[in-house]
C-alpha cells in the first residue's frame, strides 16, 4: 500500500526532474561556461573519464562572468524592462477586451454558450505561427486593414501599423485573448444569479450589483487570466520578431539572436536562467491565487 | 401560541375586521411568461403582522407571487397595492420589502457581518448606526461570534440565520421568505420553525413564507393560502384549513384523509345521510356547508386520527364499518392501521401509541370496527 502511494507521488516528481530540472540544470551549467569555437560551442565539457581531478578541473572553469556581462550592456535590461512593460500593457488590454466578452458568454442563454465557448476556442486549431503570419497580411501597407480603412474614407495616407510596438500588442492581445477569457468565464459561470438578486433586493442600482458582487467574484478569475498572460508575453518570441519592428525590444528575442546569430550559448543561458528567475515571482503568485480559490470552493 | 399577540388577549385575526387595511392587496393580478399563465386574476389581502404561508405543490405560482411582491416581477394585469400604493414603478431596490432567497444568496466574498451590513450600507445610515444594527442583527439571531467568519466557514444552520439576519436589517415592511428550511434537516428545520415565529413576534415584521411543506405552514402561519394552478384554492387559518378544506383538493393536501364518494339525502336540521356502497349501511354526517346537494353526489372526507379501531362494533355507534388490518405503520408516538375493508377500499386509522408496543391490542389480518362520530367528518358537494 505504501509503496503504491510513494509510486504515485514519485511518478510527477521523476517527470519533472526528467522534463524541467535537468534541462534548466544543463542550461544554468551552460551560463556559467565560457564561449568556444567548437561543438559544443562552449568550455568547458564534463570529461568523467579524467575521474575526481578531471571533476574538480571542470568545476574551477565555471564562473559568474556571463551574469555580470548581462549587467554591464545596457541592452540587456533595457529588453528586461521593455519585454515587462509590453507584457503588462498587453495584459491589461487583453482583460479589458476579454472581460466584456467573458461576461456577454455568462450571461448567454443554455443553449447558446457551448456555440460561444467553441468560437473563443476554434482559433487553436490553426497552426499559431500561421495566425501570427496571417496579421502581416491585414497589418501591412497593403494590408486589409489600411485598404478598409482608405475605403471608408477615414484617412488617406496607409497608416503603418507593421513592424511596429503596436502591431506586437496586437498580436499578443489576439494570441493570448482565449487564455484570459476562459478563466474569466469559468468563475462568472458559477455565479449564481440569485445573488445579483439579493443584491439588488438589498437597495442596490444594477450598476452596484455589478460592481459590489459580480465583479469581486470574478476576482480569481481575473487574476488566473492575467497571469497566464502575462508570464508567456514576458518571453514572447515568435510575435515581436514577426510583427514587431528593428526597435521592438523584448528579451525573447534577444535571447534568439544570442543563440542563433551571435552562437553566445553562454550568454543566451545566462538571460535565459535570468528571464526564469523574473518569472518565478508570477508564477508562485499564480500558485497562490489558484489554492486560495480552491479553498474558498471548499 | 403565534395567533395570539402578547400585548392584547384577543385573538389575532385582523382579517376578520373589516375596519383593518390590509398592508397588501392583490386586485385581480394575472401573470403570464409567454402562453403559460402563471397566475390568473388573483385576489388577496395580507394584513400587517401577519404570518401568511403560500403553500402548493411546485409550479402552482406561489413563488411568482412572491417574486411580484419583492419586484423581480411585474404582473401582466392587476395591481398590487402596498400600504395603498400601486408598487408597479417601484423598483426592487427601493421597495420596503426584504427577501430570504431558497439558496441564501449570501455573498462568499463578505464575512457575516458584512453581509448583514450590505443592505444598511445601501441607506442613509452612519458608519456607528450601521455596526450597532449590525450588533442587533447578529444577536437576534445568535450569531455574535461568527461575525467574522466567511458563509463557507459555518454550517448550514447558520447560514440560514445569516441570510434571515441580512434580510431583516434594513426592517422591511414585509419580509418575504423563499422555502427558508428547504435545505435544512428535519430537526433543524422543527427548531428553526419556532425560532422564526419568535423573531417574527419580536420584530412585529410582516413575513410572506413560500413552502411546499405543508406542517411547516401550518406550524408558523397566522393563516395559509393554498395555492395550485395559479389560483387560491383555499385562504384559512391553519386549523379552518385542516378542519374545515373547502375542496377535496385542500382536504387531501393538507395532512392524511380517507375519501369516500357516494351520495348525499338532506335529513333537514344539517344532517345528511350519505350512501356510499350498495348494500351497507349509509352514514350519518352534519355539514353547516349551504353547498351540498338536497340529494346528489358528495365525498366525505375523514382524518385518520378521528376514527376509532375497536374489537367488536361500539355500542351506539352511528357510523362504523368492518375491516381487516393490512398493514401497520409504526410512527413512533403514534401508529397508521390501514384497514382493508370487504369493498377493496383501504382506510387509514391512526392512534396514539399510549403503551408500548408489545401490548398493543391489533394486529395484522385482525378483524376490527372502524367507527367515526358524525361531525368527524368533512362533507364536500361532488366527487372531486
């Protein structure tokens, strides 16, 4: 009996020590390397044959040179500080389209909402570098949205839209919106419209209903969406080097361009283990927020 | 103990005076949703201090009458009057009137006391005035040292008492109270019963009780409507309902009966003989109704604790019939014979388990006499 429960619990434990510890172990290894013209493009390489001096000698070799480099070039937390904001802002524009949206879902009759629930889903599948791409198309000079919009009369220049910040907080408010409506939805669904009731019964406008009971017990639902925002915008790659122009700062891109240009796997380790480290703060907080909630169902 | 107010001897029946405004007037109040009427031209009065139960099967309109009332919704035709005013364009948030929702509706994310405070916060009141209402509030209902707890962190029971506390606050002129006990046990549900007629007397609030349970109307009301089809079938104090149901509909859903159809001869003087199988010996009943027939069909319906079981036939006895015991229900304090007689019929008898139940003087398959005197009975015109 014991030995089926340490079974159980030991099962997700080897899988994350299999899936996250020991890749994040590699990659911190690599940060602390020193960069070479070889393959693997770093010193230096574990040799077990060399036995306890061969172990010894590898671990004098590592050091936190990467790290201090990272603080001494000015473009590294400038992409830091530019890949948070972008995230922060995307985040709440994403809540302010995704709210009303989440809302209208529960609010939505039976034998609509599974129609409604498909629809925020159906994007997903399409393949998400294809959607990215497909934003070009509607964002470009040329694109579908200035040829409306000359249409229509409104303005008379092509306005650019791509290849700037704008067109990244347009790609990622699209991409991720799924991601906040669905939390938002599932803690306004359970709410139970006798309560919106009593409230009312209580003296209060709708308006005040809205506010003083909806919108608190949404409260979780909003905070879950938000994060799951926010922590994959923060490293968000495949949308600014897309969308985003030569000006478009953000840390995931940086990242690639140390991996894949400059073959700095050192480097690139070294913002990688820092990126993770910024997200560690979100994500304990995401934690925090779901068991409080889990509590509270109890 | 709730019909009589303790600071007159009087009986409280301001029904019966017509000096008395009623606090409530339903004038020919019909509600449709689409093709289905929900109520059909409705007309009550519901005086102030009153305990009034609406009490009728699910769907017969007693929960859309109250919904009217709190504001949720408007009736189609008809007027509602509160304390003389037409409350039509009164909204719910203004309406003097609270209700106790079925499933509480207390808010999870406020405390105890900051659910009763929700209603007060809404008015004019002070912040001092508000936490002293509040203090009010949670002793009333004995409910001091939860106040900071959330709805989650107590039981059901007291949830119950939180929802009834937030209700009462604001001191509505009429309270409304959706199945208050549906979700409480059957003690709790007993207890509570007592506890609300004692807050009601208390706060001399005018309380409107939707149940479907028919001893919790008849334990806290000051009079019951029943209600079935959107229609008031009988409106009475608990007792002229029990006695004396004006249809074999009300008859049948208040408490047990035994119902025999057969026909009815005036004897003059109220009296009846009621004929109701070939070849027995008719019955004898008294009825001060004007509708029975001077000879048609009637029903004549009989509670299981008005009629005696005896060994042999009673001496004197004007109605009695002989039977086989069938089957015995023990309830504990009492017990339900159902007696088969020659005919088919089953009748239900029910007496007192005054000793134990081993001395217990029947038995199944037991020949006994059934007997009732001839105003035990419930004499209605038609066969229902």
């Amino acid at each position: 009996m014991n030995l089926r429960r340490a079974l159980l619990i030991a099962l997700p434990y080897a899988w994350l020590l299999a899936l996250f510890l020991v890749p994040f172990g590699i990659v911190l290894k690599i940060s602390l390397s020193d960069m070479a013209l070889a393959i693997p493009p770093y010193v230096p390489t574990l040799d077990i044959a060399a036995g306890w001096t061969g172990l010894k000698e590898f671990f004098s070799q590592l050091d936190f040179e990467n790290f201090v480099f990272l603080t001494e070039d000015d473009l590294y937390w400038r992409a830091y500080l530019s890949s948070l904001r972008i995230a922060a802002l995307s985040t709440l524009i994403t809540l302010i389209v995704g709210f009303p949206i989440a809302y209208g879902m529960s609010r939505a009759s039976d034998a609509w909402r599974p129609t409604l629930m498909m629809l925020v889903i159906l994007p997903f599948w399409t393949s998400f570098l294809i959607r990215v791409y497909s934003w070009m198309g509607i964002l470009s000079q040329q694109g579908l949205l200035n040829q409306f919009l000359l249409w229509t009369g409104l303005i008379s220049e092509p306005l650019t839209i791509l290849n700037t910040n704008i067109a990244v907080y347009i790609g990622i408010v699209y991409t991720y919106l799924p991601f906040m409506i669905l939390p938002i939805y599932a803690s306004l669904e359970k709410l139970d419209d006798s309560l919106l009731e009593a409230a009312e019964d209580l003296g209060c406008s709708r308006l005040q209903a809205f506010w003083l009971v909806t919108v608190p017990l949404a409260r979780a639902g909003v905070i879950a969406g938000c994060f799951l925002v926010f922590i994959p915008a923060i490293g968000e790659f495949v949308i600014p080097s897309v969308l985003g122009g030569s000006r478009t700062l953000m840390i995931g891109k940086v990242l690639w361009e140390e991996f894949f240009s400059n073959r700095d796997w050192p480097v690139a380790s070294a913002v990688a283990v820092v990126l993770l480290l910024i997200l560690v703060v979100p994500i304990i907080l995401f934690q925090r927020n779901e068991q409080r909630q889990r509590e509270q169902e109890q | 103990m709730n019909m009589v107010q303790q600071e007159s001897p009087t009986v409280f029946a301001p029904w019966e005076d017509p000096e008395q405004k009623p606090l409530i007037r339903f004038i020919d109040v019909t509600k449709r949703f689409g093709d289905f009427t929900a109520i059909e031209s409705l007309n009550l009065d519901i005086y102030e201090r009153e305990f009034f139960a609406l009490l009728g099967p699910s769907g017969c309109g007693k929960t859309t009458l109250m919904r009217m009332l709190a504001g949720f919704e408007a009736p189609t035709e008809g007027t509602i009057l509160l304390d003389g005013a037409d409350i039509a364009p009164v909204p719910p948030n203004r309406r003097a009137v609270n209700m106790m929702f079925q499933s509480y509706a207390l808010f999870p994310h406020l405390t105890v006391e900051q659910n009763i405070a929700f209603g007060l916060k809404r008015s004019k009141m002070t912040k001092g005035e508000i936490a002293d209402r509040v203090q009010e509030m949670l002793r009333l209902v004995r409910l001091e040292p939860f106040a900071r707890r959330k709805p989650h962190q107590i039981s059901g029971g007291q949830r119950q008492r939180v929802a009834l506390a937030r209700s009462l606050a604001k001191a509505p002129r009429l309270l409304l109270l959706d199945e208050p006990m549906g979700a409480l046990d059957k003690k709790l549900r007993q207890e509570t019963q007592f506890e609300l007629m004692d807050i009601q007397e208390k706060t001399g609030t005018t309380f409107v009780i939707v149940t479907h349970d028919q001893e919790e109307a008849m334990t806290v009301a000051s009079r019951v409507a029943v209600m079935d089809h959107g229609r008031l079938i009988q409106v009475a104090t608990p007792d002229g309902i029990y006695e004396n149901p004006n249809s074999l509909y009300v008859a049948d859903f208040i408490g047990e009966v035994n119902i025999f159809r057969g026909h009815a001869r005036a004897l003059g003087d109220n009296r009846y003989e009621f004929t109701w199988a070939e070849g027995k010996a008719p019955f004898t009943a008294v009825s001060e109704r004007d509708d029975i027939p001077a000879s048609g069909p009637c029903s004549l319906a009989i509670r299981p604790e008005k009629i005696a079981i005896t060994a042999e036939r009673p001496e004197g006895a004007l109605n009695a019939i002989e039977g086989t015991v069938l089957d015995i229900a023990y309830l504990g304090s009492t017990s339900t014979y159902h007696v088969q007689l020659p005919e088919g019929q089953v009748i239900k008898a029910q007496i007192a388990n005054n000793r134990r139940i081993s001395r217990r003087s029947f038995n199944w398959d037991d020949r006994v006499w059934l007997s009732f005197t001839e105003t035990a009975g419930i004499l209605l015109p038609g066969h229902g």
